[in-house]
C-alpha cells in the first residue's frame, strides 16, 4: 500500500500543476503554450521528457555488451541540437508555425504536407505505445501484481490520469508537470547510486576513480571501422538522431516553441543538449557499479534484477523514476498527436471542440493498442515496432533536407509514393548486405534512407516555384 500512496500522491502534484497552469487555457494554450514558458524551464523539463522508462531501464545495462561506447552518440546529441537551434528554430519561429509539419505544405504542396503529418502520427503513436507498454510491464511485476491489481486497470488508470492532467492546459501543463517529474527522475537515479556505492562499501571518490578504471568505462572505439561502435559512426549517427528525431518530431519541438522568443529557444535547445552528456553519462555509471556488485543480468535485465533483489529503499526510487520517466514522454506524445491531428490533418487548429474529442480519443486508443500489445506478449512485435519507427523518420529527414536545402519544387502527387517507397527499400538494401557481406546497418541506416528520400523527390522537381515565392504567398 505503501506503492500506491507515493504514485498516487505523485499524480496529485501533477493534478495540482494543473489546475493552475490550465485556466482559461484556450486551442492557443494547448498548442502553443502562449508563446510564454520560461526558456530554463522547458530546458530542464525536455532532458526528462527526452529520457523515456525504456532509456531508465535500458541504459544502464548497455555496459555489459558495449561499455560506455554510447557516448560517443551523446557527443553528436550536442551538435545535433545545435544543428537544430540555429538551423530549423529560425525557420519554425519566422513562419510562426503551430506544427513543424505545417513547412512542408507551404513548400512543397497539400500532399507533402499530409504525408509529413501521417509518417509523425504513425512513428510516434506506435513508439509512444510500445515504449508505455514495456515500461507498465515492469511496473505491474514489481508493484501491482503483487497488490492483485490487473494489468488492464492499471493501463487504463494511467492513461486516464494523464488524459485529465493534460486535457486542460494540454502544452503549457506539460512544460511544468516535465520539470517536476525530471527532478523526481534524477533524484530516483541519485538515490539508486548511492544505494549501491553504499552495498559496494565505497565512498563517493573512490565510486568514481573505481568506475574510471574499470573495463567497461571504455568510450571511444576509433580503430574498427567495421563495428557499429565505431566512432564516427556512432558520432554522426547522434547528429542526425537528434536533427530528425527531436528536430523533425513535433512532439518534440512543440515544447520548444512555447519559448517567448526565438532567442530563448535557442538557449533551451543548447542548454539541455549539453545537459545530455551528464545525464546519460550516470545511467551508464549506474550499469558499471552494478557489474561490479556482481549483478548477472544482461541489457534490460540489469537494473530490474538488482531492484528485484532489493528493498523498499531501491524499488520506491525506481518506480518513481520510471514512472516520471515514462509518463513525461507518453502525456507529450498524446499532447502533439493530439495537435498534428486537429491542425494538420483537419485543419481546423481554433476548434476547441475537435481538439478536446481528439484528445479523448487518441488516450482511449492509446489504452487499446497497448492491451493489443499484451495480447500478442511477444518481443519481437515490440522490436518490430522500434524498426519500423527508424525507417519511418527517414522519409522525414529526406522531406525537410530537400525544402532547406533547394529551391525546386516536386510533383507533389509523387511525395507519397516517395516517402512509402524509400523505407522499403532501405530495409531491403540492409537484408541483402547482411546476407551477403554479413554486415548489419546501424543508426547510418536514417542518413541512407533520407538521402534516398531526397534524391527521388529531386528527379521529380522542377523550378517552377521557388522557395522565395512560397514564403511571400504564404
């Protein structure tokens, strides 16, 4: 019962945010926050918000396959989101866009414009849905099972909370209900640390100088270039990661525009960018101390197999913070479906109405799609789903290259069958050079397919509108 109290009063601080950030909150609130969240506050919020209960769970077990060579990928986060304040922020603050996706249309045409808007619904239903999913799996075993509670009241429980904190305030809420729940994230993280530096017998510095001499602290693989550790591989793999996937995603972005001006944007997108670094750096400290305690477990397995082993002075710490973990990223993915709904694929952006039965219905289909995923309970649908969403951010990546980087403008009834195409054959690209050479892409595999992307939109282009003329039409 002890569980239940701490989540439950957990989720009143949420409510509470609320309620105040959300009066006389209006399509404009929902959206675009007013155009005045405080830039430090949504830098703050966006490292929780970026960090999902899978990433919780996950990373710290990565130092039992490839050490601590994931930051080399976080190094090309920091260029990445540089790339993304002082390329595409402009761009989004001088259109004075609601959605990202809004761009193509005024570049290319209506059917770009859609098929932007459909490939982020899709990606981002489908991720937000299984990553939700692994992480309730992890909570019902540790927490409600054992309180008799079933799985399918503990999904829609969950989902109907975070329907009700966002449903008023919708983007505004989100800027500070994220910033309360990175605080609990981190403090969740630092009191796992100490935990296990105090089992370990160790004082703080000698943590630290033990975790720098160890194995596994490895981080730099500079001499196979084979490897998918590599690192340029990995380096520029996190540039572009980060360009598409927070760049490109207007789950991610939205947040972003709530600046007051394109200015403090740009120093929310640096400051949180380089924050990155550290961040991920203590998951991946977290991993290496667990080692050294003598946890077996591989990947995923690691840190629930210390918890598992543990007390209620680890499992409480680690539930919150995979609870604020996965619920920062899941209210912000039904928030900005939520908006490219009503704004991009309806058009209808000041239609109060729509937006608050859209909002409904995406959190009930939500709830349905991750009761579908425990019915199929396999592995390998969920890794199914993280494949699909890397190929479907490729067309994305292709779409926005070809708008910034030319003046031509293509046959928009092709942009469609371009965007489907291009995934397809990527997939097969890399199913024949693993056959053949054995050689398995990695992250490069979103660079390739938005380069095909672009090259495809390009040999059906012509010069008959330049950008210059777009943007004075519009």
């Amino acid at each position: 019962m002890w569980m239940i109290a701490i989540i439950l009063g957990y989720f009143a601080v949420l409510f509470a945010i609320s309620r105040l950030t959300g009066r006389r909150a209006t399509n404009d609130t929902f959206f675009r926050g007013n155009r005045q969240s405080p830039w430090y506050m949504v830098a703050f919020g966006m490292i929780g918000a970026s960090i999902s209960g899978v990433t919780f769970v996950s990373v710290p077990g990565m130092v039992t396959g490839i050490d601590m060579t994931y930051m080399q990928t976080c190094l090309g986060f920091i260029l990445g989101y540089i790339a993304v304040a002082f390329i595409l922020l402009p761009l989004y603050y001088r259109l004075n866009l609601t959605t990202i996706y809004s761009y193509l249309g005024m570049r290319m045409g209506q059917r770009a414009y859609k098929t932007g808007a459909s490939f982020f619904l899709l990606s981002k239903m489908a991720g937000a849905v299984a990553r939700f999913y692994v992480v309730c799996m992890i909570l019902q075993q540790f927490v409600f099972d054992q309180l008799g509670v079933p799985f399918v009241v503990t999904i829609s429980v969950m989902v109907v909370l975070i329907w009700l904190y966002t449903r008023g305030g919708g983007i505004k809420t989100l800027v500070w209900t994220d910033t309360f729940q990175t605080l609990c994230l981190f403090a969740a993280l630092l009191l796992i640390i100490y935990k296990v530096i105090g089992e370990l017998g160790m004082t703080i510095p000698e943590a630290v100088s033990a975790i720098a001499t160890d194995e596994h602290s490895r981080i730099f693989v500079m001499d196979d270039w084979v490897s998918k550790q590599n690192f340029w591989k990995q380096f520029l793999s996190g540039v572009f990661i980060v360009i598409v996937m927070t760049g490109l995603d207007q789950d991610m972005m939205q947040k972003n525009m709530t600046c007051k001006s394109l200015r403090e944007a740009q120093k929310d997108m640096c400051t949180y960018g380089v924050a990155f670094v550290p961040a991920n750096l203590l998951f991946l400290s977290l991993g290496v101390l667990l080692v050294m305690l003598g946890e077996k477990g591989v990947s995923d397995a690691l840190l629930p197999g210390y918890v598992q082993k543990s007390g209620l002075s680890v499992l409480i710490p680690f539930s919150i913070g995979i609870v604020a973990a996965a619920f920062s990223s899941a209210d912000s993915a039904l928030t900005s479906l939520t908006t490219s709904y009503c704004v991009d694929i309806r058009g209808r952006e000041g239609d109060e109405q729509l937006r608050k039965r859209a909002h409904l219905v995406i959190s009930v289909l939500f709830v349905v799609m991750v009761m579908l995923f425990r019915m199929l309970n396999s592995t390998s649908v969920i890794d199914a789903i993280y494949v699909m969403c890397s190929y479907t951010y490729g067309p994305l990546l292709g779409l926005f290259a070809f708008g910034m980087l030319t003046k031509r403008v293509p046959r928009d009834k092709y942009v469609p069958y371009i965007c489907i195409a291009s995934p397809l054959v990527c997939y097969a690209i890399d199913a024949l050079t693993w056959n053949v050479a054995g050689y398995r892409f990695g992250y490069e595999l979103l660079m390739m397919n938005g380069a095909l992307t672009f090259f495809a939109l390009f040999s059906v282009s012509s010069r008959e509108t330049p950008w210059a003329e777009c943007q004075s039409a519009s």
